[in-house]
C-alpha cells in the first residue's frame, strides 16, 4: 500500500471525483459517513457531541458528521472557528444543511467565545486538515489548547488539527486525540513517533477513492502489508534439500550474553534457512548445543572467524560485546565475506566507535540499528523526518539496506526507496526482540532472498509473530523467545 504526501492525496480526491464521477460534496458525504458509521460501531451511540469545525473542507467533514449526529438524536453542539471568509463551496453547502437539524450551531470569533466543554462531550476535532499550511497560531492554537486542557476524549478527524501530514510540527500546537478517522491510506504522520501523543490510535476508514489511480502514482514510501510479504514468500518445491535453503552462520554471543545468540540462532532456524552454524565463544558451547540441537557450533578465539566464505551469508552482532578484539572479529567477518549480510547490535556499537569499518560493509548488506544505535552511527537529527531522510541518504552512501527499527520499522534502501513496515505491537518493545529479527532476515538472506526482500519480508513476519503471540497471551508478558514460536503460524497467515 502507498503512503501519499498531501499533495497525492489530493490528486487521488480529485481523480476519483473526475472519474468515478462524483461530486466533491457527495464525496464530503461519504468521508464524513464513514466517521458517523465508526462512531455508533465503537460505543459512541447515544453520547453527546462537541464538534469544532474549521471553514475548510476538514470542518465541512465535521458540519456532515453534526447533520448526522443530529438527525439521529443525538446532542449536538457545532463550534465554528470564524477565520473572517465565507468557508469552502462544500464547507458552506453542509453548513447550510445543518441549520435544519436540531445542532446547536455557535462562532467563535475572540477568545470570549471560547466557553468550557461540557465534560461528558466527545470533542470531534475538524479545525484543520490536510489542506494546513503553516503552524496554528492566535485563536486557533487557543482553541487547541482549550480542547486539550478539556480532558474530553477527543476524536480527530482525518488528522489532529495543527499537524502536517508530511513534515515535522515538533513544537506546534497540535490536537491530542484518542482516535483519528482518517481516510483510505496512511499518512506519514502517523507512522512517526514524535507524533505519537497527538494521533492516538489512527482507523483508516474505506472512502472508495478508485484504485486506478495508484497505478499512475510512484508514492514516497510503501507500506509493508500482508500483500506485499505473501508475494515474496517462495512456496517451497517438493524435491528441494536442505542444500537449497542455504547455510548460514551466526557469529554472536559473550560470556552473559549467549541468550542474545540463542535467540538469533533459534529464529534463523524457524525462518526455513537449510543449514545453520554459530560462531561463539567457548563458554557459550553447551549453552548453544542444548538450546538449539539444530544448528551446528564453532568455537575458538574470537568466535574463531575462519572459513566464512562457505556460507551463504552471516549475521553478525547479537551478544558479541565491545570488547577491543571485537574490532579484529568485525574487519576480519569483512574481509572474508563480501556477500550480503547482516549487522546488527554490538556489531554497529563497534562500527559507531569506528566508522571507517563504514566503508568496509560489503555491498547490499543490512543493518538493523535501533534509534540510539542509528543516531551513534549516523549522528542525531532535529525530527523523525530528517532521520528518515538521513536514514536514506546513508543507505545510498554505503549501498545497505537500513533497517530503523520501532513501532513502524523504516527500511531504507540504497536506490532511494523507503518502507514503513505496518504489523507488531508495542508488546515487543522487550529485550531480545532485535535478536530474533536479526535471526530471521539472515535466515532468509541464506535462502537468497535479495536483500531489500528478506529486509521486508523479515520485519513483516517479526512483527507479525508478535501479533499473534499478543492475541494468544498478551503484549505485557510478550518475550522474545514467543516470537520464534510464532514465527510458524506468522508464515500461516501469508497464505
Ligand atoms: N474532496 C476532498 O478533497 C475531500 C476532502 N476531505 C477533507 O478535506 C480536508 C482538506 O480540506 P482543505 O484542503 O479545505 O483544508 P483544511 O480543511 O485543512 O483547511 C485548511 C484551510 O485553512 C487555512 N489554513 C491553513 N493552515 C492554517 C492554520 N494554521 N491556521 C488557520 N488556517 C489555516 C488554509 O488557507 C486552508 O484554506 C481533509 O483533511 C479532509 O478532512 C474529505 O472530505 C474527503 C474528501
Ligand atoms: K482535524
């Protein structure tokens, strides 16, 4: 699924208008329809409603919303942010409309106007929408932080007032809300943590804006989405041999850190990779040989880096430590292999202390830092809209593929093109987690999955697991060995 800039989403309005046909007010109709719809689905019938309405489109949104509201008995009051123009065509026809329900209609057009919000109100937020163009100031930022001060359950439509829906508004005045109704497909603003505390929980609401456009449209960036994953998946053949899946090693592991190895090596397992061998220290042996009989073990001075060409890739980092001979594992992993591969934890702390190991990665390879270990290696940036573009800028730098992890994992790739990976729980943000991904994409990198696919494909299916071990238990007692236990019904899912 595409993730649109304002400017696309737009366009997709307007191709739909053009083409389906339909007015752009019918078109309102339908938006605000599907809000109506969400609001009596989720426990909201029969409560009553304090909608702010700005005179764009976005408060026409709200004005359809109130008309419905109303003509199903519900208490309606409209507060309507006078910003001294008329409103838009359709912003004016629904305001029309309304007058002939029951909705209490009231301007505000001073800060006398702006009175306290009944306390068993739900706030419906449509003062601004896309079509924002500067940060809110004056009355309308008075008016958020009213609303926000209000402690009124707040539900946001199409997106929290004083947002962009594609570039930072980090110290903007900005709606919190609990729920935001937004339409057809994701914005990127909802995908960035630093906006977390305005979007709450965001439902993306069936417009019926027409398919056809998207052909014509290269987005900014892809949502990774069961489609997506399930055409990349191979089926597997049935004269195939372990041969076939590829050999992979796992270099990973220090003394009070095997957990981290097992982990990794337990997940490559579980992704279908054909042959499995770890490099760790000695101490680490029983440990590996009883947790995972599967795989094969070598030990030895430094994790023994020898003979690294006869495996098909390698995933290094998890448990390894900092330890100052680590320098020598890692230049020593990269002379030998210049393969794909993966580079993950300690790995990139010792390449953050070093960065001329940078340039050493073999070309095409993945790493797979979190924001600390990202910002150690690439340095800090204002937003989370400049690490995501930073996070491309490097990835071409290098040629690798970056995978940011978080709530949305972001994979930069090195042609420019950037994902934000849609499943996974908050459930995960849990030690070990990074160590089961790191298992799964190297398995899936052994199997010659390209590296932009077993990237993808490994977040989608880790977080996936993590869906469905949150369904079958919960997110707070979530670990990480539960991933790899469900990795099985994740592949399942695909199908
Ligand atoms: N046909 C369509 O295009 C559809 C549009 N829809 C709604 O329309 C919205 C977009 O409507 P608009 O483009 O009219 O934009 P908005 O409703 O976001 O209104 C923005 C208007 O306010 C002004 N403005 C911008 N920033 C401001 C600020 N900081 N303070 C005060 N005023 C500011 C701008 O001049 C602009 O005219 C969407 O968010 C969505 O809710 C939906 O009804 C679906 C269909
Ligand atoms: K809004």
């Amino acid at each position: 699924m595409q993730i649109f800039a304002t400017e696309q989403i737009r366009a997709w309005d307007e191709y739909t208008i053009r083409h389906e046909p339909i007015a752009s007010v019918d078109l309102m109709e339908r938006a605000a329809t599907a809000c109506y719809e969400w609001l009596l689905q989720h426990h909201y019938k029969g409560r009553s409603f304090s909608i702010f309405c700005g005179k764009g489109n976005n408060g026409g949104d709200g004005l359809v919303i109130a008309r419905l509201l109303a003509q199903s008995n519900h208490s309606v009051t409209v507060y309507i942010l006078e910003f001294g123009h008329k409103g838009t065509e359709d912003f004016q026809i629904n305001l029309a409309r309304l007058h002939e329900t029951a909705a209490s209609i009231l301007f505000i057009s001073s800060n006398e106007a702006i009175h306290p919000i009944p306390s068993q109100d739900v706030v419906i937020d449509a003062l601004l929408g896309s079509g924002i163009n500067r940060p809110a100031d004056g009355l309308t930022a008075e008016l958020i932080q009213h609303i926000n001060n209000s402690g009124n359950e707040v539900i946001a439509i199409d997106i929290p007032s004083g947002l962009y829906v594609d570039h930072s508004a980090k110290g903007n005045i900005v709606i919190k809300a609990r729920h935001t109704l937004s339409f057809q497909c994701f914005k990127p603003a909802f995908l960035m943590p630093e906006n977390a505390e305005s979007i709450g929980d965001v439902h993306l609401l069936d417009i019926g804006l027409l398919p056809g456009f998207l052909e014509q449209q290269a987005a900014p960036f892809q949502l990774v989405d069961q489609a997506m994953v399930s055409a990349i998946i191979r089926p597997r053949n049935p004269f195939d041999h372990k041969g076939d899946y590829g050999h992979a090693a796992i270099i990973a592991g220090s003394y009070g850190m095997m957990g981290a190895a097992v982990l990794c090596a337990r997940a490559c397992l579980r992704s279908g990779v054909g042959k499995l061998t770890c490099h760790i220290p000695t101490q680490g042996y029983t440990i590996m040989q009883v947790s995972a009989p599967e795989a094969m073990c070598r030990t030895g001075e430094n994790h023994s880096p020898h003979e690294l060409e006869k495996y098909d890739t390698i995933g290094v980092g998890p448990g390894l430590g900092t330890h100052v001979e680590n320098f020598d594992l890692l230049n020593s992993v990269f002379e030998q292999n210049r393969r794909p591969m993966v580079i993950d934890a300690d790995a990139l702390n010792l390449i953050g202390q070093e960065k001329a190991l940078l340039k050493q990665i073999p070309p095409g390879s993945i790493i797979t830092p979190h924001p600390k270990e990202f910002e150690r290696l690439f340095g800090k940036t204002a937003n989370d809209y400049d690490r995501i573009q930073l996070a491309l800028q490097k990835a071409a730098e290098y040629n690798i593929y970056i995978v940011l992890k978080g709530r949305y994992t972001f994979i930069a790739s090195p042609d420019g093109r950037g994902y934000f990976n849609s499943s996974g729980n908050p459930g995960m943000a849990t030690g070990g987690t990074g160590d089961v991904l790191t298992g799964i994409i190297t398995g899936l990198l052994a199997q010659k999955y390209s590296s932009l696919h077993a990237a993808l494909a490994g977040v989608f299916l880790h977080g996936r697991s993590g869906d469905l071990a949150a369904a079958y238990s919960s997110q707070p007692s979530l670990i990480a060995s539960d991933l790899i236990e469900f990795l099985g019904q994740a592949y399942q899912s695909l199908t």
